[in-house]
C-alpha cells in the first residue's frame, strides 16, 4: 500500500489539505498528517493533541508531530506541502522541511506541492524546472523555474498546483502516479463532478 | 454579515464540511461548526475538546456542541448537513436536527443538504420538491421528492447537491444566496479553478 506524508501547519489551507488527505484515501493510500510548528514562535510547545488552527478557522488535529528522523523517505512514497499563506510560510522556511524535500526528490519518491506551498521548491533549492503555484506568488517563482501556468505540473517526481480549484485535480494526478490511471478513474466516479469537468 | 451553522459528527464527509466552511467564510460569511452526537451510542459523552473523525480519517475540531436552543434560525441565515453516510445518518435520525430544519424552513432560512446529508430532507419530512442527493442514496429520496440529478438544486430555501465533487458549485451557490452574485466572482477567481470548469 503507497503511504503519503501531508505537512500541515497553523494557517495551512484547509480545502488544500482536506482534499489531498481524503482523495489519497480514496485511491487506496495510506496518509498521515504531521503538524510543523513555526519556527519563529519563541517558545514552541508540543500541545497534546497537536491541532492546526486553518487558514479559514476549521481546526484539524494531525495524526503525528512533524520531525526528520520519522517523515523520511524511507517510511513515505510521496511528500505534501499545501499552501496557506502562513502554513506555507511555516514549511517552507523550515529548515528540517527543506531538508526532508530533498531526501524524498533525492530518493526517488514524489513530492506534491500546492498553492503557496511551491515556495518551499524554491526554499529547498530544488534546480530549475517546470512548475507552477498559487498566482499571488508567482513573482516569487519565475526567476529561479519555468513558471507555467497549468492546473498541474509534473516535472518528473515534483507535482505542483494552483490553488483550492485545482485541489482536486492535483490529488487525482497524486492517486495516478501512486496506483495507476484505472484507480484514478475508479475512484473519480463516486466523487459526482459535474459534467464537463475538465479533470 | 450573513451566518452559517455547518452541522458536523463523526464520519462527515470532511471534503464537504471544509469546502463548504472555508468557501463561506471566503464570501463573508460567519461559519460556525457544530458537533452532533450519535444518539445511538450508549453513553454519550461531551469529551473537550469535541472532535469529529470524519470519513476518510481527517479529525476536525468542532467549533460548539450541536443544542437545539443555540442552533436554531434565530441566530444563523443558514444550516448546512454535509454528507458522508455515517455522518449523514447521526444527524438526520436526530430528532433535534429533524427539528432544526424545519424551524429553518419556517423562518424562511436556508437550509443546505449536500450528498448523504440531503436523507434528511426525508427524515424531518420535508414537503415534495425538487432535490438531489449521492447516487447511492437516491433510491431512498425518489419516491418523496421531485429527484434530479443536477450538480445543485435550490428548491425556495432548501438547496441541494450531489458530493465532493460538486461541493464547490453547492458552496459557491450558497454564497450567491447568501451574499450576492458579484461575491461569488469576486471569491470565485483566487481560488484557481481550471479553464472551462463549468461553475
């Protein structure tokens, strides 16, 4: 069973992360959110539970902490980053986040990054190639990548995306490169989009 | 500012709950989640915090305790059951949630069903009208109702849709409702939807 790692911090966007999370599940992955605190935060606490209060106020209670040695690549096949200006902030200035992404991208496995959350290919000084993010933060981007402007953007084992729009097509894409085309369409059934979805 | 109760229990489908929660309050709308217990557990107890685990295994954070008295038409513009089949059941074999809807649809507020959740149309007796629900559950809703199989159906105040992957154009109606149709556009384009998807 492919097992995915879904970061998730204070002001993370929770369609974002929702619809990744979920939609992994459906197509048979086995996902685990990790909370990363804010660096910046003076004194950081573990609360217990850990919780993450969204960018839209719903507050979700992660599976685990965030921590190097246990979100590595060798317990993960695909890495999430979702956006969020403040969650995506969070992770991408992380230091131990822009490590784990280059262990995954390192290793072979997958890495998925939405909206804001492209910020950390740049952070993590991932080399230039294409990609796409959240359109606010595209001057952010287009020096250092090949900025491109698709819903989704595989660049051999990096998967980015635009916003909470193309949350779903993103997870889907996610689902394809972990199971294969025919559990994407098996699963794409029961979600009822509406007719002409162009995804 | 227009407000909205998003009622939510154990088994919710969490993609329905938070693209409709975040998208509300993306058009202005005070969201309010309220935690409904299974009324068939043995001993039901109000843990703190109360926590749904939704469907696919996300645990969302309630913002209250779903109570007749704090939830009712007086104080919110609208009322929302999401789906997910076991969510959907805890709240629409509740009888103070049967309640609910009708005092909404009384008081001339809204009340939004979407997938599993619109069985509670036929729970609180709704009177026969345009609807739709999940395929799954259509068998149980097209002997009472006028059933179609649009992604959205708005019936006077009674608004209805199919699953997770209408829950947009479900959220996006509601914030025409609610709001105006200038708010849906003005939300509608930083969320990055892909051309030609057709809503």
């Amino acid at each position: 069973m492919p097992s995915a790692l879904i970061l998730i911090a204070d002001g993370t966007e929770e369609m974002e992360f929702t619809i990744t999370y979920d939609t992994l599940v459906r197509g048979g992955v086995k996902a685990t959110s990790a909370y990363v605190p804010d660096v910046n935060t003076a004194t950081p606490q573990r609360v217990s539970p850990p919780t993450a209060k969204c960018s839209r106020g719903v507050h979700i209670m992660p599976d685990t902490y965030f921590d190097l040695s246990s979100c590595g690549p060798d317990l993960y096949d695909l890495l999430v980053i979702p956006g969020g200006a403040k969650g995506a902030e969070t992770m991408s200035k992380h230091p131990s986040v822009q490590e784990l992404i280059r262990r995954y991208i390192e290793r072979n496995k997958l890495v998925g990054m939405i909206c804001a959350g492209s910020l950390a290919a740049k952070t993590a000084k991932l080399p230039r190639q294409p990609l796409t993010s959240h359109p606010s933060v595209k001057v952010e981007l287009e020096q250092e990548f090949e900025y491109l402007e698709e819903p989704v953007v595989v660049s051999n084992n990096l998967v980015t995306s635009r916003g909470p729009g193309t949350a779903f097509p993103f997870a889907l894409t996610l689902v394809e490169l972990l199971c294969g085309s025919e559990r994407r369409e098996e699963i794409r059934g029961p979600m009822v989009f509406p007719p002409h979805t162009p995804f």
